[in-house]
C-alpha cells in the first residue's frame, strides 16, 4: 500500500503489469529479439537512471522480482496481469496465461490474471474463452490487435469473428475487454493499433467495459472524442504515466486532456511493469501537479482525490473489489517472497 507523505494509505491497483520471458532461448525469430529490444528502449529511454535493469534481467525475471517489485519495494496492492501471447515471435509465447497463473497460485490475494485469444482462431477462439473461462475464471481479457498471426498481421475489433468472441465473453461475464490502443512495438504495424474501432466495438457492447490502454498514444484526441461519447470506455496510463519524469509538461498536458473530455472516474493508473517499476511512478504522480496554465485552458485540476480514483478506486470498481475486505485478507498477506 502506498502511504503518502502525509500519512494518508492508498489503496493501489495497477491495471496493466506482465510476466514474460522475452529471452534469447525463447526467442523463435529474429521479430522476438526485436520486439523485447524495442521494450528496452522504452524502458531505457523514459525510467530514472537509478530504475534501469540490466538488458538479461530485462528479458526474462524471476517470479521473486514480480513480487518484491510490485508489492514489497513497490506500493501495489493488487496487480492486473496482462497476457500477450506473441506465439509466431516466442517459442513458449511472451506472456501467457499459463506463466501468469503461476505466480498468481502462489499469491492469490495479490493477482488478478487475465487472459488473451485471437478471433481469427475462429471457432477454436471460442472454444478457448470457454477454456479461459472455466480454467481461470477469467474477468477481463488483453486483446492485441497487431499481433502477427500466420500470413495475418493485424486484425480489427469490428472484425465478425472479434464480434462473435465479444458475445461469448459477454455472456460468461467476462466484462473487462483491455485493448493495446498505443505505441507500435517493432516489427507491428502501428496502423493496427488504431483507435477507430473502438467506436463501434464500445457503442454495440453496452455490457463490456473498454479499457483502452496507453490512452490511445499517440492519437490521444481521436481517442479522447471516441471514450467522452461511450460511457464503457476507459483510458489506461501505462506507457503514458512514464513521461511525468522525462516530459513532466507534455504528461501534463495528456492528463489535463483525459481529465476534461473523459473525467477523473475512467482513467485507470498502469505501470506496464515491467517496462517501468510502479514505486517511482505512484511517487511521482502522487507529488505532480498540472502546470497551471494547462490546469487553467482545460478548466481541470489534479486533486489528491482524483489521484486516489485512478491509483486504484476505478479499476476496483470495474472489478468489483472490496478494497475494506481486500485489505483485511492483505493483513495476513507475506511481506517477504514466499517459498516454492
């Protein structure tokens, strides 16, 4: 938990954290290599100095490191594990649910994991929602909508088979739809990532919650006009939050748009751990404030009260945690990594 310089404890949800193996011995291809460079250049090109890793722990860390960096060094309470599969780049696959599940059996308090399919799968996609479902239990899904997939490089939420698999999850409940709306990650097609589609997935799926992470970076406004008219839609910080260190005026800037067209009630904090470690983040948003002239253009002000909402009151809410019965189950949680 993160308690502030004023002693106040915050309740902390990060929505958007993973568990992958990106190394060479599991990398299938040279698209492999390629896409966990391209992570590390992120991680390299906006962390703190004194927050870089070694390129080797990069690739591949330990359950231990998930765990002491999000919740013994780091202040989250619970974390949100993405799955991303990546098959066609990864021999085991970057991120699965499989790995996912893991670390979480070992810390159930402390996890929620989400799973992942593929609508082009066809009837096999649905078939594994089933699976998702009955496996894990699953309440949210990640869906990548680059992913490469045989001869297919991309694939649209408006696609039949997409519509046919958002039924299904509407249908069994699992209602938190988490779609990378952001930054292209060589060798992705950054066309395949666009935001448009969201438009019509949101408004024909009244029932799904559209979580839209990175905000839609780099098309923050078309994002912005798309999620102020679908009440469902949500924007996700990760990949945004980072640029409070390098770029403090221009986070300024995209919170202050956030705030105006979406509200402090559907932005939902992300670390996209572990591209970024979630302490240095939480503490520098905690302490930031929205230059005055941009707080002023847009009418909005970055309150400790909207700060608590999107640390971890919003996603709590789209996943229907109790935080006073989460935090009475945490009391008894380990505070140190626990044995194999």
């Amino acid at each position: 938990m993160f308690r502030t310089p004023e002693g106040k404890d915050i309740f902390v949800v990060d929505g958007h954290t993973h568990f992958w193996d990106g190394s060479p011995e599991n990398q299938k291809n040279v698209h492999g290599k390629q896409f966990i460079e391209c992570f590390y250049a992120y991680h390299t090109g906006l962390s703190p100095k004194d927050q870089l890793w070694e390129k080797s722990k990069f690739e591949k860390y330990s359950a231990d490191d998930l765990y002491r960096d999000l919740f013994i060094d780091g202040p989250d309470d619970v974390a949100i594990v993405q799955s991303t599969y990546l098959k066609d780049f990864y021999k085991n696959g970057f991120n699965t649910i499989e790995r996912n599940a893991e670390v979480a059996k070992r810390y159930p308090e402390r996890f929620i994991v989400n799973g992942a399919f593929d609508p082009r799968d066809g009837e096999k996609a649905l078939e594994y929602i089933h699976f998702l479902k009955e496996t894990y239990n699953v309440k949210g899904v990640k869906m990548y909508t680059a992913e490469w997939n045989g001869a297919s490089k991309g694939w649209k939420l408006t696609d039949p088979d997409a519509y046919k698999c958002f039924e299904l999850c509407d249908k069994l409940g699992i209602k938190n739809i988490h779609v990378h709306k952001g930054p292209t990650i060589i060798p992705l097609s950054k066309d395949a990532f666009d935001v448009h589609d969201v438009d019509y997935a949101a408004t024909d799926f009244q029932g799904l919650n559209w979580i839209i992470e990175h905000c839609g970076l780099p098309r923050l406004d078309d994002f912005c006009w798309i999620a102020t008219q679908e009440t469902n839609v949500y924007g996700g910080l990760a990949v945004a939050l980072p640029f409070i260190h390098s770029r403090p005026r221009y986070f300024g800037e995209v919170i202050a748009e956030l705030l105006f067209w979406i509200g402090p009630e559907k932005i939902l904090f992300g670390s996209d751990y572990a591209i970024w470690t979630p302490r240095w983040l939480v503490e520098k948003f905690w302490a930031y404030q929205i230059p005055e002239d941009i707080a002023a253009e847009r009418g909005v002000q970055l309150t400790d009260e909207i700060k608590e909402k999107i640390l971890g009151l919003n996603a709590a809410r789209l996943y229907n945690i109790d935080i006073e019965a989460k935090k009475k189950a945490l009391a008894s949680s380990p505070f140190s990594i626990a044995a194999e």
